[in-house]
C-alpha cells in the first residue's frame, strides 16, 4: 500500500501538487509541505500558527477537544498531586518515571546544585530594587551563559544531562533572590536539608540567619507540607505544554545555535507577557476588581457585551475548546485546601460566584469558555502568601523542565532547522 497523500489544485492554471500525509501516535494528521514554495512558488499563511505543526515532538500530548493532558503518554490526572514534581522532571527529561532509588539519586543532585556562583550574586546587586522579579530573572539567567561556556557546544547524553540539571536546581534560587532584590531586603542561600519546593519557599520567607518567622516562646514558623504538596502540584500542572508561545521561543532561539541558557532566558521573556504567564496575575487584579460578590452579575454583562473592552480573565483557552484538564485539577487542590491553608474567603467568594455565573450561561458554554488553569492558580499562590508579582516566576520554575526537554529534543533532531517563517508582503 503507498503512503497516504493530499493534493492542492492552483485553480489559476490547474497545476495540482502531492504531498504526503504524515500520521502521529496521536493527534491530527499533518501534510508535509516543506517542499511546497520549491513546488509551487508560494508560501502557505497561518498567522499565529494555528494550523501549523512546527516540529515533531515525543513529549508532551494535549487533545483539546477531549480535555487530555499526558506527558510522556502519562496522564496529567496520574501525575498532579501523586508524583512529586521532581520525579515528573526526571520523567520529561528521561522519557520515564524513575525507580525509588533513581528519585533519591536525582532529589540529591538537583540539592547540591541549587547555589549560584557568587558572580551572579553581585548582578542582583547592580541591579536596582523594586525591579519586577521576571526582569531580574531573565538577567540571571542570561548571566549563566557567561559561566557555564562549556554548554554551548554539547555533544552527548552526559553533558544534556548536567545542563538541564543545573539549570533547573537554580532556577527556584534565581527566583526568590530576585523576589528579595525586589523588596530590597537580603539574600537567603539554598539549604540543601530541604526538599526543591520547600527550599524555595524557605527562600522566600526566612530571615537572615535562616530563621523563620518567630511566633514567641522560642518558636519559629514551620513550612507546612500541605503547602509544600499543593505548590510541587501547582509546578506540576505548569512543566509542559506542547508548543506554546514560550516554548516556540525557546525552540527558535535554540535552532539559532544560542546558548542553552540563553534560550531559556527568551522563554522567560516570552512567559512574562499578560496573554501567556502573566494572565494569572490579571485574574487576581480582576477579581480585586469585582470587589464584591454583588458586582459579579454587572462583569459578566459587561463580558457578554460586545461593545463594552472588559474580558473575563482566566476563562478559556487557545488550545482546549472544553474544559482545562489542568485546572480541573486545581479546582479539586483549591477545595481540599480551603480550610487547611485559609483561603481568603472573600477573593474565593468572587471567584465562585463568577464561576458559577460563567458556567451556567450559554454565552460562556456556546464559546467553550471554562474555566482555565490561570483561573484557580492565583487564589491557591495567594493562599500559600506569595506576592502576585511571583505568581509567573513561579510559572517559570515549572515550565523549565518543558522548556529544556524540548529544547534537547531540537538539538537532537538532526532534521532540524534554523526557524525562519516567511511573510505576506503587503507594503509600499
């Protein structure tokens, strides 16, 4: 049997050209048009690339339309909330979960190399206070290419191996020291006793010395492990996503031979705007907004009308078109965790009464416009006391095994190319 074909016809002159039809494990069908400006002197137009499979991954699965998330065939249900986060690392590196042993193994080496070179220390200090974290954040991670040289030019599984680790055991610590640089307050190194999520919170909330907040009586604040679980969660949910925005940024930026640490500071960028990584932040401003649960009927009119700019923030998503598997699961962490992290019940009074004012409209269900996962992640961060303007570092530190597992995934591929995408021309 031959292989599976699609044909274009140029109605202008009636030139017809073949291609192959290329099938996945999963998922639509793709033509293989590489050939096609050599064939037919023209360039296909997909703005946003909503049509467009830029590459062929064995990552990260999402079936939009079905509301399934797996990572690496796993499950995302399977995953949240009953592996660890590090292990769900190891299994987007490595392409499985680890044994016991190999957890322990790896919990250890990402520990030991949490610390940042002293260099970078004194980045955070030329740098000025009150910078937003995601700024400072992307500086220092820029920084890194300029001591860790040997990574530009890897060549075998070891030395993948040790980039991805490095860099994803820093970047926790990247991230609360640029929190401290914000509030102008010092800097708290790793502690290596500590498990990845409870580090960085450590990191967040001690004070110099390494104390944490004294209650009295010779007492300290504790990091409750019911904390700790809903954030390795929270990370969890975030790790991949296929190709977004961010992680096409890290692949393009990545296919240009640039430092590793180089394309990941791109990604941050690219996470840091407000239609990407920042949307959660937008959902809390919105929700502050709203103020009071009596307002809520008042925004969804204003949602609902076309005339009016309001838009209803965390409410749909550009590549599931019913419900988010994501923030079905954090629907059920933000449940569990209602008493036990005392929500701030007002804000969580908002939030489901605008939920349950979106999901019982046809307005919202005809445009298949759910609840997503920027929508319930705002309320469980502002429960476990971090600042807003954390909320898409955080995003960043569970997005970097995604983001290095695809982009060892490019410079492995020896069918890979510099991406360059062409343009309709319509200028003078």
């Amino acid at each position: 049997m031959g292989k599976n074909t699609f044909t274009l016809t140029d109605n202008r002159d009636g030139r017809s050209f073949e291609y192959d039809i290329l099938k996945g494990t999963r998922g639509p069908d793709v033509v293989d048009i590489r050939s096609f400006y050599k064939d037919s002197g023209m360039f296909t137009y997909d703005p946003g690339y909503t049509s467009t499979a830029s590459c062929d991954s064995k990552i990260t699965f999402i079936d939009g339309e079905n509301s399934e998330l797996r990572y690496r065939g796993i499950p995302i249900e399977e995953l949240a909330g009953k592996r660890s986060y590090l292990d769900v690392c190891y299994l987007l590196f490595r392409g499985n979960l680890p044994t016991e042993q190999e957890s322990k193994d790896f919990d250890l080496e990402i520990r030991h190399r949490s610390f940042l070179d002293e260099g970078i220390l004194r980045l955070f200090d030329a740098l000025p206070d009150h910078a937003h974290p995601m700024a400072t954040m992307g500086a220092a991670t820029m920084a890194l290419a300029t001591i860790y040289k040997d990574h530009l030019n890897l060549e075998n599984e070891e030395e993948f191996k040790i980039m991805r680790r490095r860099i994803l055991a820093k970047m926790p610590t990247i991230a609360a020291m640029a929190f401290r640089n914000s509030r102008g307050v010092p800097m708290i190194y790793p502690d290596i006793d500590r498990y990845f999520t409870e580090n960085f919170l450590y990191m967040l909330r001690a004070y110099p010395g390494g104390k944490l907040k004294n209650l009295g009586n010779g007492l300290h604040e504790e990091i409750k492990q019911v904390e700790v679980d809903a954030l390795d969660a929270i990370l969890t949910l975030h790790a991949d996503h296929e190709q977004n925005a961010s992680t096409t940024t890290v692949r393009n930026v990545g296919s240009t031979e640039a430092h590793p640490y180089v394309a990941i500071a791109s990604g941050i960028a690219a996470l840091w705007g407000s239609a990407h990584g920042g949307a959660n932040e937008k959902v809390m401003d919105q929700l502050q907004l709203i103020g009071d649960v009596k307002n809520v009927p008042t925004y969804i009119a204003k949602a609902k009308d076309k005339n009016d700019p309001f838009r209803l923030m965390g409410f749909g998503h550009r590549v599931y078109k019913n419900r988010d598997p994501r923030a079905q699961e954090l629907k059920r962490l933000q449940d569990k965790l209602k008493e036990e992290l005392n929500l701030d019940s007002k804000l969580l009074d908002i939030a489901s009464a605008v939920e349950e004012a979106a999901l019982s409209d046809d307005y919202f269900k005809e445009r298949g416009l759910y609840p997503n996962i920027d929508f319930y992640s705002g309320v469980i961060l502002t429960a476990l006391k971090i600042p807003v303007e954390m909320f898409t570092p955080i995003f960043v530190i569970g997005r970097i095994p995604g983001w290095l597992a695809q982009w060892s995934e490019l410079k492995q591929d020896p069918t890979a190319k510099i991406a360059r995408p062409r343009q309709l021309y319509t200028g003078k």
